[in-house]
C-alpha cells in the first residue's frame, strides 16, 4: 500500500513540476528528516547520560 502511494506521488509530482523542483524538493525533505533524527539522538544520548548520573533522585 505504501509503495503503491509513494509511486502514485512520485508520478504527480513529475508531471506537475519541472525536474529541478522534484530535486529540490526531494533534498529538502531528506535535510529535513536528517535534522529531526540528529536531534531525536542527541536528545536520547543526553536522557540516558542524565539517568547514568543519578537523575533519579
């Protein structure tokens, strides 16, 4: 099923924008999602640092 959406999507997209566009659009995106999972695991590292240090009082 999300195979066949992701193709469907694709296939809008190439035919509604020029290809430079789809490009830009499809790096934005991974930018995007590469920043947000950065932050998940910094975020993870210093949760479990915290609790090593004794932040349950």
């Amino acid at each position: 099923m999300i195979k066949r959406t992701s193709f469907f999507l694709v296939v809008v997209l190439l035919t509604m924008l020029s290809s430079c566009q789809v490009i830009g659009a499809i790096f934005k995106t991974g930018i995007s999602v590469g920043i947000f999972i950065a932050v998940l695991v910094v975020g993870l590292i210093l949760y479990v640092l915290s609790k090593a240090a004794g932040g349950s009082k």
